[in-house]
C-alpha cells in the first residue's frame, strides 16, 4: 500500500481488519518498526479522535509524531492553480505539501469539503495535491469525500462483534443542527459494498449520497424499512448532495431511538462521535448495552496502526 | 493512588513529599516505570507551568504523552445530563472521556470553573465525569474547585526551604483586575491543614472561602496582623466565594510589598504563577532573594512526576 | 557555542555548514547525544518549517521535545520593566523565561517584531530577556531582527548547489500585500558577508536595510543591475526599515520572473517560504528547475540539527 486514500487502496480489506485484530492483541509487538520514522499529522480542521488515536497508532510502531494544526499555529494555504496570490493565503499548497514531505516519513491528513461547491470538493483536490507533491505515503484522517481510517475501525467492529455470518447492516442518515459532509457516509458506504454484508441506507427525500459510493446498495426514504431485521444501525448526518451542502430536513423521526430500534434484530447502535445526544440518538439508545460507540472508536487506534503497518512493511 | 483530584487522595502527604523530592535528585531513575505507557494532558483552558511540567514528567518517567487543547484542537462539551443537543457543543462528556480512556493509561485533566454558578462549579462535575466514564486514572491539573499538583509542589519548596520545624504559613489574597478561580487558594488551604504548618488566611470580608477548604485555619481581614512574624507569604487573588465570582475589592493595602514584608520573620514570598507585578507584588519583593517563585515553579515536574510514579507503581 | 543568536555566536560559518551536511549525510548517527535532554519550542507566532524542522532536528538527537504556542496556549507576556501589570498581559516574561529554562535543556524561541517601534523592536529585547532570565542556551526561531537558523540554512543549500567558487549572489526585495519584518532579509545580509560572496543587494528606494546587518554589501535600487550575471537570486520581502514598517510599493516590476531570470548565469531561485506565487515570484520561475527552496527548506532541518549538536557537545 503506497497510500491510505479511500477504500481502492486496499487490495483486500478483510485482510486489513486481521491486521488490525493482530494489532490490538499486541499493540507494541512492532515498536521497532517505526523506529527513526516520523510521522506527520496535518490538521486543517478540528479533531479528538483521530488526532489522539493516529498518534497513539504511530507511537505504538516506535514511530516519532509532529501533530501540526493549520489554523492557529500556521495560515491558510492556496490550492488553486496559477493564482495571484495576494489575498489572505500565505502559501501555496505545493510548497507546503513538498516541505512537509521533506520532514516526514508519513503523512496523514485532515481536510474538510467547503461544502459550497461540490464539483470543487468532490476532486478530493487537497489530499491529492499532497499526494502529487509530498513524495511521501499519504493517510487520510478525513478528506472532502471520505474518512477511511474510520470506515476501517466500523468494519473491525462489525467483525468483532457479529452474530451472523453476513449481517444486515443499516446506514442511516439522522438530523443534525448544522450542514455536515457526506465523507463518513460516503466512506462506510463503500466500504460495506467491499465487505460483503447486507447492505441498506435510509435517508429522507433529497439526501441521496452519490451513487460512486454507494454503489448497488438498497437505498429507501422511510426509516422503519430499514430498521426490520437489521443487526446493525450505524447513525450519521450529513447534509444534502444533491442540493449540495444544504441542511433540508431536520426531522426528529429519524433520530435513533428505543421505538425504531425493536424493529431490529437487537441490532448493535454504532456511530463515529461525536454525537449530539438526543438529536442524533437518544440517550436510552447510546446508553444501553447494544450501544458499541465506545468500542468503535478504541478500535480507530489499531485501524490506524494496521495502515501505517502496512504502509511501513511495504513501503 | 487510584486518582489524583484532592488532598483526600493521598494517604501521607509527606511521603509524597519525599518521593518528590528523590524524582528531584535523579529525575530519570525510573525511566523504564512508564515505558509504553501514554499520558494524556487534556486542556479545557489555557496552562504553561502545568502544560511543560507534566509533560516533563511523564517523559522523565519514559511514558509517551499526547497534549490536546480542547478549545481550538477540538469543540466545546455538554456536560449536563438528558440534553437535546442541538446548540454548540458538539460532544459530550461521556464520551469525550471514555475515548480519551481508552488511547490512555492515565489522563491529566485541566477544567476551569465558570465563576458563574457556585453549586454547580462547586460539584467539581466535569472531572468527576471523567473520573466516571475514562476508566483510568485521572490527574487533577487544576480543576473548578483545587489544584492539587500545585499545592504539592508549594509544600514539597515549604520543606526545602524552611527553617523552623513548624513554619507560620500565611495565605494573602491580593488584588487582581479579572475574576479568578478560588481552586488555588482552597487547596493550598487544605494541604497545609494537613501539612500541620502554623496557617493563617488573610483577606478582605467578602472574601472568605469555603470552610470545606480552610477548615480550622484562622482567618484575618487585615493583612498586617497575618504578616506578622509569618515565615512564608504565600500570594493568590481570587474572586469572592460569598458573592460567587464578584470582584469586590482591588484595594492595593494587599499588594505584597516591602513595607508588609518586614514585619515578617525574613520570610519567604510564594505564588503560582502567572503574577501579575506591581498588582498581586511589587518588583523589589518578587525580584529579592526571598522570593521562591522560581525554585516553586521548578518543584511542579517533581510533584507531577511524583504523583504519577505512585499511579504506575500502584495502578 | 553558548546560544544561537545570531551570525556572531559562530566562530566560523563553513564549519558549522560542514556540521550540517554531516546531520544531513546521517541525521541519527548523534542519536545517543541528546538522550535525557529536553528542547522547548515556544512560538509566539505561526511557523510551519520552523516548527517542524526544529522537532525534527531535536528528535534526531535523540532529544525531547515539548512544543508550546503562547498565543492559545498560554497567554500575552509583558515584556517591559517596572509596569503596574492590570492589562491584558497576565505574566511577565521575566517569570515565564525563568520557568521554561526550570524544565528545558535548550529553549529555541520564535518572536515576530511588532512593526511599530524600530527602536524596541531594534533592541531584540524579548529573546534577549530569555537569555538572561531563562538560564539555558537559547536557540533562535526568529526575533525582532534575524532569522539565524534560516540563514544558515541558507548557506548550506548555496554551498551544497554552487559552481563557481565565488558565486554571485543577490538578494531582491520583492512585492507583498501586508507588511513584513526585516529579519530574513537582515540575517541573510550579515551570513552573505560573512559567508564571502560576491554579494549585491537590490530594493526600491526607501527600503534600505540597516547597515549594521549589511555592511559593505552593494546596494542597488533597479532589479536588472543586480540580476546581471547573478548565481542566486534570494527573494525576500520585507516592510521599510526607514519608514518603519510601512508598505511603501507593491511594484510589480520587482517580482522575479522569467524576463528578469534570463538576465542571470543561469541563476538558482532561492525563497525562505511561505512564499505569495505571481506576486513575489511568477509560477514559471518557482516551477523551473533552476528553483531550490524545496531544498532549502528540507535543509533547515539539519541547519538546527547543527546547532542543537553544537550546543550539546560544547555546552
């Protein structure tokens, strides 16, 4: 693996989740590995989880971490070609990318869609500029389109925990005060198309995701359909696609909650935090025993270290 | 030690004090006790002393260590229960901490308080929370109510530098132009109750803290009667906990100057940092050879490390 | 070598860039030298090579490194002596100096000038009040007036990429939106001379440099004079050091582009970065082969990784 952009770089995913399995067994077992490598950590926007569980990940590999947030201790980079540059951006991404490159062995990168213009975002143009002008491994903690590191820590959730052998896996969309991105959506999307599960999305009228991700998925406009017999409901918002970046609906039948959830399968609850309580999932939901959030994302540290393993070992 | 959020938590204050004090003489002997082994340092608000000294400490030790900022690096917390959160804060706390447990051994927690509503800072509830749902050891680094990592290191410079057996120890509030918590005054009030020190509290009426805190330490409204003969005067303003978060007074007779130092028994002046000059304490006293600010400053690695060298040996 | 200040703590520049092409031959081959020793970075203002470069250069020798933001992190320093601290600056940086050098083995310290005062800003004072307060070597990340740990940086990529043995190089004011400190431009000055080249520097009228930093450099007002037959072109811009601080042109004729380029020896193209493509320089001139601040940037790596090892050997 040369990169960690979305789920094509993964030859064979279930594979991938063995590595991670392996890695949560003996987290240090590989701490010579990384030893004299350094791994970069560029955060355009915020972030807990991957911020803290990349970073625990690269250290559990002996790996050196240099966490840099790009607002508040630098300045807004240009990603536009052949710009005059005398606005309120400092430096063009090539540079950037090309310099950090200089100093890192790997990086991983967080940057969020504008969600203002979908052909623009939808290039996944910054992650790529990194790509084309690091010359080093590129992870993606998060781009305009996808979360794969996420995607990687749902599917190692899904395994540990299954009862069945193909498991009825539900994407639903729930309300959200603010417009979101589609890249959780996205990502999970493709990656359960690859896993080989049973596969539905629920969303209301006008959140259809695009189709490149979600593939031949079941998609339905009314949640009770897809609740039926499902053994997992994983919850995320994200504001429209089609009337892109636009918040359309915010209604309350689509929260996760104990009525919609004994339609199940006595499915697991699974979401990628954070999670407003109560508007997204009710806290009877969140707090019962089905409830697998917690356990999803702990398992983001070994998602996390099986991609820098592999890219370690085979870079 | 299971945790270390107050006084309470330590069995003998002067054994720690001691162990501190061997973390000084040789501070990286024990530099395979936190080998893989992370330490979290989590700031709601922001910290220099605590910031560089844990951290210090936690490497003396040979831990890893993850620092994140809440405000800026991450969002702001709910952390009040059964919420509809649909307004700013984008996490809450349940999860936030258990996350945070599980990428960490042990967290260090700073969380100032809102000066605004006294039962509800006074519940200490955003580390207690943390305390609940991590599921590891947690490090006060100065919460709403005490900042026990502080006073440990305020007793540790006490034994270093005194002279007499039982020295007399005065707490002086002293003005300051913004209001402040009352975290660092109640908790050097209760760990020099238990130091058995000679302790007296001076500070205007209105003034008073919470006898939670103080306890049997005697308490004077005029600073020339505490000053007298007192071997150290220890400095901190803070706002009123009778008219919760008020400032009442910036009366300059409480400056720490010259004229109140010599009716001293040619003692020590102590602060936490950050001072305020010419507003908390004059130049000449703060800049005289009577002034352990520095050496106090210093002593935060060796109480921090002393702390957390009790929570590895004994977790 | 006691702290890196400036070109005048180095005896002799060719031996210190001689240091640093080792690092860059074997950058761990000193990973033993700093084990146990602890690099602060403390930045006053946003830095992205610096930061990184710097982190790097420290784990390379085996040190650790704790990096701090003031501004987020920590909060405004007074900087003055003898004021009545009830503004907004809680601490004086005669403490927070003194506290940092408590718990670092070697401070590195970024602090921008405030562009209104040449005077203060000319005294140096605040990294000059940590070399007197914080009681450890003091590495320079960019004050007031120069920028050190670029120039040598600088150098190295001149010596690593020059043909003749005595190349012509110039350094060219260049056009920016916002005003911008001298202190490329000055530390550049005083390395060239001392580096001794054939040195010509160009800028419009009024934007003179202060001779202390240019000596007998030429000093030309018209770009094509001193591109003529150049080796090197160092674009830089900076605000006037006569009008202080003021934006006197945003000439475009002073940008470096391919017209100007053709009037050179076939001339490399240097820039500190972040650089402002087509307003400091046209896109073709940074794409073209002849451009080397890509490596001039990955260069400042082992720059600071050449001084850190001074300071360790011969502290």
């Amino acid at each position: 693996m040369k990169n960690f952009l979305n789920v094509h770089d993964v030859e064979d995913i279930h594979a991938l989740v063995d590595g991670a399995l392996l890695c949560k067994q003996n987290p240090r077992a590989d701490h010579e590995l990384g030893k004299g490598k350094t791994l970069g950590l560029i955060f355009m926007n915020p972030s807990l989880r991957t911020r803290l569980s990349t970073q625990k990940a690269g250290r559990n590999l002996g790996m050196d971490v240099m966490v840099m947030n790009f607002s508040g201790e630098g300045w807004a980079l240009e990603t536009e070609e052949g710009v005059i540059m005398n606005g309120d951006k400092a430096e063009h991404i090539k540079e950037a990318a090309a310099v950090i490159g200089a100093y890192c062995d790997i990086i991983g990168l967080r940057s969020f869609p504008s969600l203002k213009d979908r052909k623009s975002d939808y290039t996944d143009h910054v992650i790529n500029e990194f790509v084309r002008y690091a010359g080093v491994p590129i992870v993606n903690l998060e781009s305009a389109t996808v979360h794969p590191c996420q995607s990687l820590a749902d599917v190692l959730t899904i395994e540990e925990t299954k009862e069945a052998g193909k498991p009825k896996v539900v994407l639903t969309w729930v309300p959200h005060p603010r417009p979101l991105p589609q890249s959780v959506g996205n990502s999970f999307a493709e990656w359960i198309n690859r896993a080989g599960y049973e596969f539905v999305i629920a969303n209301p009228e006008g959140y259809d995701l695009s189709g490149d991700f979600t593939g031949n998925a079941a998609v339905v406009h009314e949640p009770e359909e897809a609740y039926a017999g499902a053994d997992y409901i994983y919850a995320k918002n994200w504001s429209s696609y089609e009337q892109y970046g636009q918040v359309l609906s915010q209604d309350e039948k689509w929260m996760v909650d104990e009525r919609k959830m004994n339609l199940t399968n006595n499915a697991k609850f699974m979401h990628c935090l954070p999670v407003r309580r109560n508007v997204v999932v009710s806290d009877a939901v969140i707090d019962s025993e089905n409830s697998v959030v917690i356990r999803e994302a702990a398992n983001r540290e070994f998602a996390a270290q099986a991609v820098l393993k592999q890219i370690l070992s085979h870079g």
